[in-house]
C-alpha cells in the first residue's frame, strides 16, 4: 500500500507538487495547516522602498503582497539604489518574477545553502555595506532574530506586516479523509515548511482526534529548526522508541518531490 503524502503548505501551494505525485502514483491529501490573510493597509501607513537602504523579505507570501501595495500606492517601480534580500531562493521568485529589480540589486542564498536568515545576514556582512535604514517585511509574528543583528549595527529597523497566519480550517471531507487513512493504519508522509504549520497542525489534530497521525507517519521538512521543532512535539505524544524518520531537504519543489519519494520507497 502506498504511503498517504500530506501537504500542509498554504492553499495554492500545493498544487503543482500534488500533480507531479499524483503523476508517480502516489494518493496525496491536502491539509493547509495555515491561513494566510493580507493585512488592511493604508498609503499614510505604508513604507514607501526609497526611504529605505534595504528591504528584506522573509518569505514569497511577504515580497507578492508587498509588491501588490506598492502597485496601489506607486508605480510598479523599484530604486536602483535601495538593496533588495530575501532568505531563500523560493523567497525571491515574486520579486524576479515582477521584473522590477535589476540582477545585482537582490541578494538572498544560493540554493545549496541554508534557506534562512543566518546565511542571508553572512552574506551581507561580507558584502561590507553598511545599512542604517532597514525593513523587514513579514508576518504579524515571526523571528526576530535578523532583526535584532542589524539593530546592534546602529541600524533603524521597521518591521511591516503584510500577512497575518492562523490554523486553517478543514473542509468536512478532508477531516473524513484523514480520518478514514488513521482507521485503516495506512503509512502517511507529512509535509511540514514552518514551525508555525506544526503547531496549527497539532492543534487541529488534537480537536479532531487525530494525534495518532504522528505514530502512522514520516516527514520531510525544509529546514533543521523545523526539523528540531517537530522532532520536540513529537517527544511529546510518543516514546522515543517509536519516533518516526524525519528528512530535511531544500525548501523547492523539486528536492521536496525527490525527498517525498524516497520516504515512500522505504
């Protein structure tokens, strides 16, 4: 029997990954465990790029949603002078996609590397120009950590929110669904991209009954935090002889492919 493969990435990230495994065979059921909502917002409230030296963006959600203010607000243009990072390659794919920013004026890692704020902040440490005007565009909550780095600079940070994430609520056949795979005992892989999905995971889990998921399945995660995190909660609901495998891989759509089929072989 094949393994069940779970995607709880946001609605509309999921499809083209559920297609391709669809494609190899593989029954796949997606559970968003998140929500992502835009945030009301305002021309008088709104952070305009040029009085800025650098915007930093922490995820797509962030760079499409900013960029659709700033197509309401001003031209779809961006100033040559103000550096543009993301934390990822995944990150960056709006602001590439919208055309508006020359080569050299985004930086974010290379795929081969960490995907997260670590390596972007070593990046542009090394690059040696210094920032005294810094925005950070995310979610209404988040790490604060790269923040906080470039304040011990002298750097004036802003933090906008864009987005705001709550526990997503499952359609009755979804909840039927994954509740019927539990009953059979049938093997799960879960997809897991942010701490965040974990908890509002668990959450919706628990009220449905349904925490044996954690005993029936392996994951694949994009990152060691998330790995580290899940790998907490599930010292919480299992002994530590029976925790499951969990696999870190890049945080694309072709590496989380490869990596999902290579949990189902085993």
């Amino acid at each position: 029997m094949s393994p069940l493969v779970v995607l709880t990435r946001p609605r509309g990230r999921n499809e083209s990954l559920a297609a391709c495994l669809r494609g190899r065979g593989m029954p796949v059921l997606e559970l968003p465990a998140l929500e992502i909502q835009s945030l009301p917002v305002d021309a008088a409230q709104f952070p305009m790029p040029q009085d800025y030296d650098l915007v930093v963006f922490v995820s797509a959600n962030a760079a499409a949603l900013y960029l659709q203010q700033l197509s309401r607000f001003a031209a779809a243009s961006w100033p040559p002078e103000v550096l543009a990072a993301t934390v990822g390659q995944a990150s960056a794919k709006p602001l590439l996609d919208a055309g508006i920013l020359r080569e050299d004026g985004l930086v974010h890692p290379p795929l081969q590397a960490p995907q997260d704020s670590e390596t972007l902040w070593s990046m542009l440490r090394a690059a040696g120009r210094r920032f005294d005007k810094v925005l950070i565009v995310r979610g209404e909550s988040g790490r604060e950590w790269l923040g906080e780095q470039f304040e011990r600079t002298g750097a004036v940070v802003r933090r906008y929110a864009v987005y705001s994430r709550r526990p997503a609520m499952w359609p009755s056949g979804q909840q039927a669904a994954l509740l019927a795979a539990l009953e059979s005992g049938r093997p799960m892989i879960g997809l897991f991209t942010s701490s965040e999905g974990i908890e509002a995971f668990n959450e919706n889990l628990a009220s449905l009954g349904g925490l044996e998921f954690w005993r029936n399945a392996r994951f694949v995660v994009i990152h060691e935090r998330i790995a580290s995190r899940l790998q907490s909660l599930l010292g919480t609901v299992l002994d530590a002889k029976s925790r499951p495998m969990v696999k870190v891989c890049l945080p694309e759509d072709k590496a989380i492919f490869q990596a999902l089929i290579a949990l189902a072989s085993l």
